[in-house]
C-alpha cells in the first residue's frame, strides 16, 4: 500500500481485481459520474468516499450491472463486464449489498438466505425431473452451507424467525452472510452501518475485517467516517463524480481538498 496521497485514482497496482475506467453516467441533464477511474487491489478493504452526490452509489450499481454505463469500461479479473446483467457479473465474481437491506415476505431468515446460493439446480424443471436425488443433496447442502454462515455471524439463532421480524442492524448481518454464500472474490458493500445501533456497527466491523483476513477483497460506500477510518485501506475519495485522491486513511483525513470538498462541508 502506497502511504501517500494520490491526485485522483492510483491504478498502478499489483493485483487488481476490479478495474474502473472513464465511467460516465447522466440522467437527463445531471452528471453522476464523470470519467471516473479507479482499481481496486486484491485483498484490501478499500473505501469510496465523497459528499452526497458524488456519485458513489451510482458508480456501485453501474460496476455490478444495475445501471449501464454511457461511456467507460469495468473489468472483474481482468473480465470487461461493462452493461451485463447483475447475475451476470456475480457469475464472474462480484457481489454487491444494498444500503437498505430488501425484507423478503414471508419467509424465514434461512429461507432468505438460500436466496444467495449459487448451485440451486432445483430452479431447473427439467432437473427436477431428470436427477431429482441430486437435486435433493444440493438443497441440502446450501441448507447445512446457509446454517453455517449465519452462525459464523453469530445470528444462527435466527434461522428461523420471519425475516420481516429482523431489525435494520440485523438485517444487515444476514445480508453479508447470504453474499458470501455466493463465494465472491470481491464484495461491494453499501453502506454496511447505515441506520445501525453501535453495537451492531462493531460486529459488522469486526466481519468484514474477518472476511478480509480470509482472502475476500471488499470495497464500501459508508458515510461514517469513524467506521471508515478505522477499517479502509486505500480510501478513495470521489467529488462531483470523478476521483479527487487516494490513499491511506490517515492522509486523506488531513488532506484539505478533502476538508473542503466533504469531511468539512455541510453532505456527510
């Protein structure tokens, strides 16, 4: 890790995993991103920062597949996944969360979590036909993989309580638990404690840095900078949609450009 500050993005890196390349998305006559660049490194945590209206979440659903780009490229492992569907980008790796996790009716937490198993063939008819037994072993399987999640994130005490019952915080853990069962190699995280008691904001720490540990690389949009600071290396920090700096925590929290454009402005 570079312990200076970079004038926009450092993309001479190692080992990246996600590349981002001239992004340019308007809707109508409003600009959101503007030629926005930025790699992100294999096994870090890396932060993307910036005042409301910079750009960051539409940047998150433009590189996962939610918005199509009007111009620039996004590569996955050196894959250009630029205008493919959210599934689609998943298959190749990369998984996002949401700031407000979506609350599954009527179902239970862990039915909620088979949501985000990869090997479901029991959505193919025609298995369901033609290899019913394996069919059976693989529901079991991401039944017992789902059961193990949860209780890595200590929440495996919900498996089955109705997932509308669940608060914001802990909606949250189950979010994470149920990407990882995806097995991404790069987790974009939206917000992770947006709207969350302090508790909760230090388990969902401490996680995302375990899963760091393990080998995921991971890159979050959060407003809280304490939380930020703390956990991200590099932070990236985007104004009016395009990269202002990079670096490590502690030059960009002295930086006066980023004074300026949002660690002292009135968006936070």
């Amino acid at each position: 890790m570079s312990e200076t500050l970079t004038t926009g993005a450092n993309r001479e890196k190692d080992d990246t995993v996600l590349e981002v390349e001239g992004l340019h998305k308007a809707f109508g006559g409003l600009v959101a991103t503007d030629d926005a660049s930025f790699a992100v490194e294999r096994g870090t945590i890396t932060a993307l920062i910036g005042p409301n209206g910079a750009g960051k979440s539409t940047i998150f659903n433009l590189v996962s597949g939610f918005y199509e780009p009007d111009a620039g490229t996004v590569r996955v492992n050196g894959t250009d996944v630029t205008g493919m569907e959210p599934h689609e980008v998943a298959t190749e790796g990369l998984i996002r969360t949401f700031q407000t996790p979506r609350k599954l009716e009527g179902m239970t937490v862990r039915e909620a979590m088979l949501v985000g198993a990869s090997d479901q063939p029991g959505e193919s008819f025609l298995k369901l036909f033609t290899d019913p037994s394996g069919v059976e072993a693989a529901e079991r399987a991401n039944i017992e993989d789902a059961h193990e999640m949860l209780e890595q994130f200590e929440i495996g005490h919900l498996a089955t309580q109705p997932a509308t019952d669940l608060s914001g915080g802990q909606m949250k853990l189950v979010e994470l638990a149920r990407a990882m069962l995806a097995e991404p190699e790069i987790l974009l995280l939206d917000e992770p404690v947006a709207g969350v008691n302090p508790t909760l904001a230090n388990k969902l720490s401490d996680h995302i840095a375990r899963l760091n540990e393990e080998g995921v690389t991971l890159c979050l949009i959060e407003h809280d900078m304490e939380f930020v600071m703390n956990l991200a290396d590099p932070v990236i920090v985007l104004d009016r949609g395009s990269v202002l700096v990079e670096g490590p925590s502690e030059a960009v929290r002295n930086d006066q450009r980023v004074i300026d454009a949002y660690l002292g402005g009135d968006s936070a």
